[in-house]
C-alpha cells in the first residue's frame, strides 16, 4: 500500500499534519512537515495517516530519495556526449549549469534552470536532453546559434535519453532527420550528407570519437522506439 495522487496527510510518525501543512517545533514554533521527512534515513519505514476518497487510511512506507531528472552531481564520472553533423548532444547536469559561475541560478539559460530545479523523472533513465552547441560547418549552415535548447524529438519521437537519441540518429531510413527542440525550433538535416559531415567535422576539431565512452559500450536496446521507420 503506497500513498496515492490526492491523497491528504493528516499525521506523519504519529506528528499531527496543520492544514497549512506544518507541525510542532521547540516550544510554541511550528515548521512544515518535511522537516520530519528529512530527519528519516534513505530506505526508512514511516507510518502515515492519510484521508483518500473522504476515508482515513493507516499505511506504512518505505522514505526513498526522490532522484531528480537533472542530475545533481557528477562524481567520478566523465560527461556523456553524442555529435552527430557539428550538433553537440549532452544530457542536462547542474555541474555544466555551474559552469556560468557562483551566479549560476541569474546567469544561466532560465527554461534549463527551472527544469533542472524542478522536474522529476518519468520513468527510470530518463534524461533531459539538450543541444549544447554547434561545431560550424556547411551543413549546419543556419543552424549555429541554436544552443541550449532541449531536444525534444527526433523525426516525431520523443526523445528520453541521450543513448535513445544515439540510436534514433543511426537507425534512421528517412532521406532527412528532423529534431524538434524547445522554443519551437527545428532542425531538418539530408541525413547521407549529415554522416560524412560528422566526419570531416570531427577531424577539423580533432575529436576522436562522435560519442563518449560511455555511449560506445551501450549494446542497443529493442524496447527504445524507433524513429524513420517506414
């Protein structure tokens, strides 16, 4: 028995639940109740009293961490990558947001800020998407200042992680590839002058591979949808 969407809590660990969501805190204080969430240990048990459906429920649950859809650390980890004709893909992390300094949170591309900030995963190994940046060349020509924009779906796929973008790029049968991205802006590539493109692109920047490693060793997945397919 889990909590449920719409539930109502009414008392946490015993701790009665105000309606303004706060409970009781050093003598006449108060504090919201998240504050006794907190205090709980990953993979914990709590009691809760909840009102679901105009019906008081007891139930016991496991506290889990929320795991965030952007990363917040990076630790002993290399950045991921994928580029595919000079566009530059990278999964969206708080430590490449850091990189606009201590201001970070002013500074910084506003939509990628508010979804690093607040959007949870949908399904396990989801990722946020984005178009870092542009290695110009002629067939990106109109192309080169599209940056940081979140990559929304490759020719009509919707677009869940960097791996499922790696294999909607190279499976595809289409004589063009078409990525949607945020701000509704599109990019249309001929997609045979689009690979030998990566090429020559890659050797001009002195890039050794159009992927990072951990993308290399990723065997293909059957269940990732397929775009381009006829």
């Amino acid at each position: 028995r889990v909590l449920k969407k719409d539930d109502i809590l009414l008392m946490f660990d015993g701790v009665p639940i105000a309606n303004d969501g706060t409970v009781p805190f050093r003598n006449r204080e108060r504090i919201t109740f998240d504050h006794l969430v907190s205090m709980k240990r990953p993979n914990e048990m709590a009691k809760v009293r909840v009102l679901r459906n105009g019906e008081e429920h007891e139930l016991t649950i496991t506290l889990r961490p929320l795991q965030p859809l952007v990363p917040v650390h990076q630790f002993d980890k290399l950045p991921s990558y994928f580029i595919f004709a000079g566009l530059v893909f990278i999964p969206l992390t708080q430590p490449y947001l850091h990189e606009y300094g201590e201001d970070w949170y002013n500074t910084s591309n506003r939509r990628l800020c508010e979804l690093a900030l607040r959007e949870l995963p949908r399904k396990a190994g989801e990722q946020l998407v984005i178009l870092s940046q542009v290695l110009m060349d002629d067939i990106n020509v109109g192309y080169e200042r599209l940056a940081e924009l979140q990559v929304k779906k490759v020719n009509g796929v919707e677009v869940l992680s960097l791996k499922q973008l790696r294999w909607l790029v190279e499976d595809c049968k289409e004589e063009c590839l078409r990525f949607d991205l945020d701000e509704e802006r599109v990019i249309v590539l001929n997609y045979q002058l689009a690979r030998m493109a990566t090429h020559r692109i890659l050797k001009g920047h002195r890039i050794p591979s159009p992927m990072s490693s951990d993308l290399l060793n990723e065997v293909k997945d059957s269940t990732i949808p397929l775009a381009c397919l006829t």
